[in-house]
C-alpha cells in the first residue's frame, strides 16, 4: 500500500472562480503543483483533484482544480489536506532527508540509549528540529555532523549527540 504525506492544506477561497489559497509543506512552496492530481480530505474520506493552474502568490501558492469552479465549492474545500504519494517523490540528494522519511524513526545517543521516535520536523529558520517523543518530548536540532550523526533509514533509525538529560 502507497504511504500518503501531507504536502499541504487547503486554506481558502481566492476569487469567485474556484480558486484555492494553499499553504504548502514543499520547498519551495509552488512544488506543490507538479505533484498532480492530489488527493484532498482527512484521514476518513479523501477525493482526487486534478491541478489545471496554479502559481506562487506572496506566501501561499494558488491552486485551480478540475471540478472546483466556484467560491462555494472552493470554500468547501477549506482546512482540508493535500496529500500525494510518497513514491512520487524525487529521490533525496546524498545528506537530505524528506521530512516524511524521518517522521516515525528512533533516536539514539552515541551512547545507545533510545530517546523515542521523531514525531515531527520544525523549521525554525536557523535549521530544521526534530521533535521527539519517548518518556517525554525532546527537541533536537537536525543538524548533521554538529547533533546529528548517523542517520539509517533503511534500518529506522538516527544517532544524535545529546545528553540525554537535557
């Protein structure tokens, strides 16, 4: 079975003609328009929708959908995700990860202690964050080489540099 990644939500209506303001997880922001069709919705129901336009507008990206031709039906869009296919994906150059691939995977100290598993990314401007969950929740920045040391997908997990008190 296909593993679906949020790549974006739905946050309103542009205009009277069934345009949508999204925001977008890609980077840039407007990658979000080659990963056609999408499929819209929540974790229960999800429908598929073909982008027919779209482009960068300041911070948001807007989006034209087959099918969505009016405000009203915009509007029911809204607040709902974007999801692609993870396969869909190019693959990561040598050293970057998708944040997708890390979510879900352990974290150890060089020591071999296990902190949990990465439950989310963060950016925070000055580098990317882990935030990772296991007898409490922990943020790590994702920096590799500096805190980051190893990272092993294939086998589910990454090794930090971080005292595991703090």
């Amino acid at each position: 079975m296909a593993q679906l990644v949020v790549v974006g939500e739905i946050g309103g209506a542009f205009g009277v003609r069934g345009w949508l303001k999204v925001r977008s997880y890609t980077d840039p922001a407007d990658n979000i328009l080659s990963y056609s069709p999408w499929l819209i919705g929540d974790e229960k129901k999800r429908s598929l929708y073909k982008v027919i336009d779209g482009q960068q507008h300041g911070g948001s990206v807007l989006a034209h959908l087959e099918g969505v031709n009016t405000r009203d039906q915009a509007l029911q869009l809204t607040g709902l995700c974007i999801f692609v296919d993870r396969d869909r994906f190019e693959p990561a150059k040598p050293g970057e990860f998708y944040w997708a691939d890390l979510v879900g995977i352990e974290v150890r100290t060089t020591s071999g202690m296990s902190l949990g598993a990465v439950t989310g990314m963060m950016e925070t401007g000055a580098n990317d964050v882990m935030v990772v969950r296991g007898e409490r929740e922990r943020l790590i920045p994702f920096v590799i080489g500096e805190f980051v040391k190893k990272v092993d997908l294939s086998e589910g997990y990454l090794i930090v540099d971080w005292d595991s008190d703090f």
